[in-house]
C-alpha cells in the first residue's frame, strides 16, 4: 500500500538524519553518499557510545535528537559459518535492535525511515530472479534462517507501523554486499571477503592452493557497497509503499567464478581446491531488481572493478583487517 500523503520529494541537505550501524560496511557508506551529496545534518553513533540493544537508552537518544530521517544499516552480520554457529545470538541481537530502533522512532515521530533487510529472508527454493512477492511463501535456508527471521520481522514492524500511524517508513533487501570497509575475519566474514584474505595469504606465503568451502557451484549476486548508499538514498527520495523492494546488481556468478575473479585481481596462480564435505547454503540467490529498475536507478560499479577497488582497500588497511 501506498502512503497517498507521501510526495516523493528530495530530502532538505539541512534534514537530521540518523544512520544506525555508521561503521559497518552498509552505513559507513550511506555516510559517505550522504556527506558527498553535501547533507549537512548527518549522525551516527558508535555501540560504545549507543548500544542499541539497551532499550532505555535508544528511547532517550531520539528524544533527544529528533531525526528527521532514519536508515537503518545496524545489524549483527556474519557469514554461513558465524550463522549456523550462533543463530540465537543472531535472532536475538537482531530483533532487540530493530525493535528498539522502529519504537523509538515512532515514540519520535520520525517522518522517514528505511530498513535494510537481506536477500536470505527468501525461500531456499524461491522461482529465480527473486520477486518481493516470494516473501514468506516457502522454507528458509537453515544455516541462517535465524538471522532471517529477525529481518522478516523488521519488515513486519515497517508495515505494522505505517498502517497503525501512517508512516513513511519502507523496507529494501540488498543482495550480498560488499567494498571498502568489509569483515575480513577468517572465520565470522562474507565469501567474498573471506575468499580474498585467503587468496591474499596464499600468495603471500607461497602456498600451493587454496580450499574452497562447498562444490563452488552455488550462485550468487554481488552489490557493491557505495551502489547500495546509492539506491537508499534514491528509495528515500522516491519509493513510498509497504511492499519492500530488492536491491541488487541484476546477474550473479558462481562461487568458483567468484574464486577465479579475485585469484586474478590477487595475482594468484595456485590451485583452488573445492571442499565438498562443507555446505553450499542456497544453490541459487538472484534478486529480480525490475521494480527499483521501473523507478529509475541501476546500479553502476561492476564486478571485477568493485573487486579490484575492495582489494585495493584491503591492501591499505591490512594491519587493521589482520587482528579481527
């Protein structure tokens, strides 16, 4: 449903705009998007300084504040591994933020607000490319389907709470996502990272090969970062209904070619060895992107590019990346 008083319009540069996981790898670049566009009023805060978790002290910093706007990129993120490892910390970490985040903003009467979910909140099995309609009608993927859960119901309480105060609130589903400021843990990051510091390492170190988690086969798309930043800030702008809506690059690639682009980027010669007594996850996650397409933007920054500026990146910060 359509909010009929909601105009798209631009948002004021002078506009409060709170961005909620300012550090992560979504909200720093929202921050950057956002600076860059010449907004004047943007604020974040650290988990040390705000925890989003403590309910008391959520409701206090937007009486206080009083954002105009909210995007919400704070989440507990991790990859297949950290997922299936911890799925309680994940549903509960999850729902706590985004429960406090949505009732605080609504006891603050914010006029605008945009959650970000995850492509995972879809059926394992969902028909490819994946429509917004697929939402709820099929089993989820059990290695992360706690951490999907907690983001079904953040688009819940979106809905709940446009209809029951009439908020200009929506919810997008970025596929996997990634670009300077990524995890590169060796255990808890996303494939896309964790496969560069591997093949990073192996260079480094001469090793011979590198193993793979799974048959390689599974596809997935990937996002850069600053194409998302982008896409939130247009949605804001220009997107106004309960329904959410996918944000992705429009085509996907292998695991295994995955592996083979950035052994490239990396100048990695040595051998990529499939591991497959480990799990694949979903075989397939390609978001069907014609809505956000209909209303005018696309993303930009292709996959080898984004590749070689992540690593680029990587490279910069590698005493940084080494202790996580």
């Amino acid at each position: 449903m359509t909010n009929s008083n909601f105009n798209p319009r631009p948002i004021d540069l002078g506009a409060r705009i709170y961005v909620a996981g300012h550090r992560g790898l979504a909200g720093g670049a929202v921050m950057r998007n956002l600076e860059s566009r010449g907004f004047t009023n943007v604020i974040g805060r650290t988990s040390s300084e705000l925890d989003l978790r403590n309910r008391d002290a959520v409701m206090s910093f937007f009486a206080t504040e009083k954002p105009y706007a909210v995007i919400d990129a704070a989440a507990r993120v991790g990859g297949i591994q950290a997922n299936n490892t911890y799925p309680a910390e994940f549903l509960s970490d999850n729902l706590q933020i985004q429960v406090n985040l949505m009732d605080a903003a609504n006891k603050a009467n914010v006029e605008r607000l945009i959650f970000l979910g995850s492509s995972c909140i879809y059926p394992k099995f969902a028909s490819q490319p994946i429509r917004e309609d697929s939402l709820l009608t099929g089993a989820l993927e059990p290695t992360n389907d706690a951490y999907a859960i907690a983001k079904i119901a953040g688009i819940m309480q979106v809905q709940a709470s446009r209809r029951q105060y009439g908020r200009s609130w929506i919810s997008a589903m970025p596929t996997n996502l990634y670009g300077p400021g990524d995890n590169f843990h060796p255990e808890n990051s996303h494939v896309l990272p964790a496969l560069m510091r591997r093949i990073h390492e192996a260079k480094v170190n001469n090793k011979p090969e590198v193993v793979i988690w799974g048959s390689g086969k599974p596809r997935r798309e990937f996002l850069h970062v600053d194409d998302l930043a982008s896409a939130v800030v247009f949605l804001l702008e220009n997107y106004d209904s309960s329904e959410t809506i996918n944000v992705g690059f429009g085509s996907d690639v292998s695991i295994r070619e995955l592996a083979e682009t950035i052994a490239a980027t990396v100048g990695y010669s040595g051998e990529l060895i499939q591991d497959t007594t480990k799990p694949d996850g979903t075989p397939q996650k390609l978001l069907d992107v014609s809505r956000l397409s209909d209303l005018g933007w696309k993303a930009s920054i292709s996959l080898e590019d984004g590749i070689r500026e992540t690593y680029g990146w990587y490279l910069e910060h590698i005493q940084d990346v080494r202790s996580k």
